[in-house]
C-alpha cells in the first residue's frame, strides 16, 4: 500500500503500543510457566503474531479477549517434534532457537522477508557446541539434540537477541550454565528487559563482571497476570515530532522503564552534534529525520548493526533523506546529517521496513510538498494502527 503525506501540523493525545520487546518474551515464559497466564496489551502487531504462532508450536493454547488480554494456557506436555514459523521476527527466530533446543524438539524453522538472509551463526555455533545439531546457519534450518549447560563464550557486539534467546532457554537444562561475554555488550537494555521478565517468572539469573551465570534445572512459574508497559521504540517517532515543532501528548509510557529507546529525550538534545546509537540503533531513523530540520550538522556513530536489520536500515534512510532534499553522507557504521534544509516532495520507498516508512511518515508531515511512501503497510510489523494515529494528530494522508 503507498500513501501520499502533506504538509500537516501535528498535536493531541497518542496512546503507544505495547512494548514487543517485553511481550515477545512474556509470551515465551508463559507458554513454559506452569499454570496459565493473562498478558495485558493494548495492541497486536504481525511480530507478536509471529511469536503467537510459535508458542503455539509448542502446543500451548492463547485465547484473546476483548479487552486486549491474551491468556496463555501452557502445554501439558512439549511436544517431539514441531515447526516454528518465525515470519519476518528475528526476535522470535533468536529467541525460540535455543529454547526449542533446551526443550529437545526436534524443530524446523522458517521465516519470511528479509529473516532468511539475517545471521544466525553465532547462535548456532554456540547451540553446536552444546549437544544441538543444527542443519545450517540461514533459515530454514533444522535442529535436533537436547541443549546442555556449561559455559558460553559469545560475542556481545553481534546481536543481544542471542543472549536473551540463551537466557530463557538456559534456565531449562539440567546443569549450571555460564555466559561470558567475549567482546562489549551492545544493545544491553534489551538484555535488561529479558532480565525483568526472567524475574516476573521466578527465574534467577545472576549479573557477572563479564557475563550472567544461570543455575539449571529452574521452573517457570507464573504471576498471573502481567501489564505489558508501553512501548519506547514506537514512542521514538512522537518524539522526534515533537523536536520539530509538534504538539503530541505521548501517553502509555513508563518512564522509570530498562527500554533503551528512553534516551530519545536525552539524544534530541544532542541534535547537532555526535549521538551514539550503539545501544539504541532503533532509534536512528526518526532521528536522522529530526536532525535534517536541526541548523547544524550531527554525527550518528555506533550503527552498524542496522545494516542486518529489515533492510540495509542506514543505506535505506540515507537514500530516503536525499529523496526529500536532504544532505546526508554514510559511512560505514553511521550517518552524517547536515541540517537546516527544509524537506522537499519526493517518492520514497519505505524497503518493507516498519522503521524507515514511519520515519518517512514523519518527515513528510514537515515537507513543503507532497511525499509518496511506497509499502506502507510495512508498519504492520511493530505499529498497526500508526497511520490512525497520524490521522488523529492531524495528519494527511491519502491512499
């Protein structure tokens, strides 16, 4: 779906979605508790959808209310052998991975969009090395074997999705395990939400100098009922928004939250000079947008792992801006943006990426001209209801 974006002035009341971070793993300790759970949302995106259908895999039941509550009935028994959909989640792929293998599933995964090209070796190398056979690095792939515990040297630069993933499935086996971390942590707030959860569920694992050690053989046990906290990486965009010249009142976020796109009140700040996105690469693409009407020039550094995301997350945003006049340079692992120049019309493609079409959204409102995003329907991924919630600060948009 393309939609045509003109020039609109922003203000009012958004509600943000619930945080996917902290569902995705909620729904995962749930479908492993021992008694039912009710998980609180207030929206369902194709990614939680996604890691829906894989706890369902792995044979428990989920019934919606109409009040947003997602009760997760866990399985009596896991089952032997299963296939886990994982959609366009890397989250949900990363996560389920060593889970299904602690479990000792005999499971098939597959994915969709850019998942099969996506990374995973570092992962599966680390399952490899603890008792799991795994048929190759890319989806699909097959893993058979029953993980163990031990010691987990791992990098802590390439993805914190691996270490949650090890985090909820350590806990299953029957030894003492040990990650250790081989190089610095990137995106550690996210390992801090796993953390949280971990928790809520009764989980102990405990915080090392360079690593976390996990005792083995622990049961998930349930709260009964958990709120899912708003979400600070859709918030982002709001906020961005609001450095622009909007007036939008952001409701539904927990500002004491461990999500690291909080520090989108700290980084508008910094507009003008270098912001470090290494622990919320996330956030980059509104910024990049916000940045664009800063009078001076900042510097993003710490970004290299946008380019394995949905799409090449810094090349996409680069040719985005320049489409829409902007003076943008990119380098190897960031971005440098010359502000001051008003946005221009253009038609821009928003790369099957929910990040890069919401941030176009968003540029677009400030725009002299009309501007053409191409696939939007990409925001389906993370915020379904995005463009309502446009429409109701006062956006305008056709198609």
């Amino acid at each position: 779906m393309n939609r045509c974006i003109q020039q609109s002035k922003l203000q009012g009341t958004v509600l943000v979605p619930s945080s996917k971070s902290f569902a995705h793993r909620q729904l995962i300790a749930a479908a492993l508790s021992d008694k039912p759970t009710q998980i609180i949302v207030n929206t369902l995106s194709e990614d939680i959808f996604a890691t829906m259908d894989c706890v369902l895999s792995l044979g428990a039941d989920i019934t919606k209310t109409e009040e947003g509550i997602l009760c997760i009935q866990p399985a009596a028994a896991m089952p032997k052998k299963a296939h886990f959909s994982c959609k366009e989640s890397g989250s949900t792929l990363r996560f389920m991975l060593p889970v299904a293998a602690a479990l000792g599933i005999d499971a098939t995964f597959t994915g969709t969009g850019r998942l099969p090209e996506r990374p995973n070796a570092v992962l599966t190398e680390a399952l490899r090395q603890h008792n799991v056979q795994a048929d190759r690095d890319f989806l699909p792939l097959h893993l058979s074997g029953k993980l163990t515990g031990g010691l987990y040297e791992i990098a802590g630069n390439i993805s914190s999705q691996y270490i949650t993933g090890l985090l909820l499935a350590l806990p299953l086996c029957q030894q003492d395990s040990r990650i250790r971390f081989t190089t610095p942590v990137e995106s550690a707030d996210y390992i801090e939400i796993t953390l949280q959860v971990l928790s809520q569920f009764g989980i102990k694992a405990e915080k090392e100098v360079d690593g976390y050690s996990i005792p083995g053989n622990q049961a998930y046990r349930t709260p009964g009922v958990i709120i899912t906290e708003g979400d600070w990486s859709s918030a982002v965009f709001w906020h961005c928004a609001n450095q622009m010249g909007s007036r939008i009142q952001i409701d539904g976020l927990n500002p004491a939250s461990c999500q690291g796109d909080r520090r989108i009140v700290d980084q508008l700040l910094h507009l003008g000079g270098v912001i470090d996105v290494s622990q919320t690469p996330d956030s980059l693409p509104a910024l990049a947008v916000a940045a664009c009407m800063h009078p001076g020039t900042t510097h993003f550094v710490g970004a290299g792992r946008l380019r394995i995301k949905e799409s090449d997350r810094l090349s996409a945003i680069t040719f985005l801006l320049r489409e829409l006049g902007q003076d943008v340079t990119e380098e190897p692992d960031g971005l440098i943006v010359r502000g001051g120049t008003p946005f221009t019309a253009g038609t821009v493609d928003g790369c099957n990426d929910h990040r890069i079409v919401m941030a176009a959204a968003i540029a677009a409102c400030f725009a002299k001209e009309p501007v053409t995003i191409l696939g939007t329907q990409a925001v389906n991924k993370s915020y379904p209801r995005f463009f309502d919630d446009l429409i109701s600060l006062g956006g305008k948009i056709h198609g």
